[in-house]
C-alpha cells in the first residue's frame, strides 16, 4: 500500500470545526479566523450551527482569506432524531452559501446524504459527548470520518474521544476516516487543542476539501506523522520525536515500540487480520498524540 501522506504539495494546519456569534459562540467570525491565522494556522471552517433559531448560517469568511490563510465554507447540521431522542450533530465542511435549509421532515441519514451531494466533507461529530450508539452511526452511510478528538467535549465533560466509535465501526468492516478537531465555542480553554495536518497541493478551499476527502492527512494534538508505509510484513513510521509509537488494528491487535525521542518505528503486521485495518498512534513526552486515518490491508 502506497504512502498516503507522500504526494506533491505540502501539509497545512486546520481545524474543521468552530462556531462564532452567528450561533451560539462568544466571538464574531473575523475575531475567530483572525485568532486561528495568528497562532499559525493555515485554514479554517466556521460551522455554525445550522439551525431555524440562528436563521441556517453558512458564515461567510471569504472577507479574511489571504494569500497564506484559507477558511472552507461549512455548518454543524442538525436534524431530529437519535436512539437516545437527541438531535443528530453533523459536521459539513465545504458546503456551498446557499445550501437550503433542513425541513421538519428530514432526518439525519438524509441529510448527512445531502451534504455529500452538495460537495461537502462529512464528519459525524462528537459521538462520545451525545451518546451516539452505533446503531446511529451505521445509518450515516454516506459519512467520510468520525471526530475521533473533540476538544470542547474534553475540556468541558471528558467526553472528547471518539475512537472507540470509529473502531467499532472498521471492526463492522465501515471504510471510515478520523478527524480531530477543536469544536470552539470559546466559552472556556477550548481552542487549539485538536486539528487536522492536509496534505494538499495549493491552499485553496478546493484542494483541501479535495484531501480530506481522499484521506490524504492525519490529526493531532502536536505530534507530527512525516510517513506511513504499508509493507508485506510491517507499517513504517516517521514521525516527530516520541515516547511511543503504536499499531492497533481489530479487535485486541496491537504492537508498539517505546523509547526516548522516537523518529521511526517498524512495527509487525503479524497480528493484523488480512482484509482489516491498521491505525497508527504517535505520543509524545507530554502525552499529546496525533493519530493516522485507517490503513486497509
């Protein structure tokens, strides 16, 4: 399996996931994008909750691009209704200024659908913070990614990891991505905490979308994933330096290796099952992690 992190272009930082006055955060859109492009970040998506009581934003942040930062048009979509009773929460990034607004009718399958179809990139967000079950999320057939990493739900409640969801899934055989992202409202530490690293040609709205898409970039908290390369007996790490650098596959697979200021690792697939999955986890000395998206074996 080729190296899905190798390719032209470079690799630009972004968080998916962000709210501003428009809905129920604390700052206006340009203070959001301008504290993100001062702490060197490369992109941005202002996903306001597309709501009837904040009249369907999509936010318009096209007045603070510049020729070094980029902000992808995009919402938090809702619609009734989860096994639990809660209203489903959908991330959609890249969807267009006039994507209609949700009717009463439909539901969260339906509209996850119609997100796809108008261009955008499909997360399902948080499931831990909401309890989402995976019966819930095995309706989402046409999602791209689970947030494995929500910011805002760790912060606040301890509820920001959604790996055990997305493993889950691949374990049923779903052919999912992972995204982690802030989720900032603002109201308390919640921002660059969690973000996604794009391998893309240009930063354009476009090619970004375009990348996340076809899972050309990894997440994290700080570490870095340089390569990934899956071989007849082994997947190849580089990475920024860590203490520890694991494989986990389905099930209880797993191998690891542990040391000082880690820059590679090659780590055995002989506990992987042929036809599953693998996922790589890098940390580092403060505990902070950056994760790969699935690799299909």
């Amino acid at each position: 399996m080729p190296d899905p992190l190798a390719g032209p272009g470079r690799f630009y930082k972004g968080n998916l996931h962000t709210h501003s006055t428009r809905s129920d955060g604390v700052l206006v859109p340009a203070s959001v994008c301008e504290l993100y492009r001062d702490a060197g970040y490369d992109f941005i998506t202002v996903s306001d909750h597309f709501l009837p009581k904040y009249n369907f934003p999509i936010t318009d942040t096209r007045p603070w691009r510049t020729d070094r930062f980029t902000t992808i048009p995009g919402a938090e979509v809702h619609a009734p209704a989860t096994e639990l009773g809660e209203m489903w929460h959908i991330l959609a990034v890249g969807l267009p200024a006039d994507f209609a607004p949700t009717p009463p009718t439909e539901r969260g399958p339906a509209l996850a659908a119609r997100c796809v179809a108008a261009g955008a990139f499909v997360a399902i967000a948080h499931p831990t913070w909401y309890g989402l079950t995976t019966a819930d999320a095995d309706t989402i057939e046409s999602a791209h990614a689970v947030e494995v990493y929500n910011h805002t739900s760790a912060v606040k409640c301890d509820r920001g990891d959604g790996w055990g969801m997305l493993d889950t899934l691949l374990a049923r055989g779903r052919h999912l991505l992972a995204c982690a992202c802030d989720d900032a409202h603002f109201k308390y530490p919640d921002w660059f905490g969690g973000w996604v690293m794009v391998k893309a040609e240009i930063l354009t709205p476009e090619s970004l979308v375009e990348a996340l898409k076809a899972g050309r970039y990894y997440s994290s908290q700080g570490p870095e994933i340089h390569a990934l390369e899956v071989g007849r007996h082994e997947v190849t790490v580089e990475c920024s330096p860590a203490t520890t650098i694991v494989l986990l596959g389905r099930g209880s697979a797993e191998a690891a290796k542990f040391g000082e200021g880690l820059r590679s690792a090659r780590l055995p697939l002989e506990k992987m099952r042929p036809g599953g999955y693998a996922r790589v986890v890098v940390i580092d000395a403060q505990g902070h992690r950056a994760w790969s998206n699935p690799l299909w074996l």
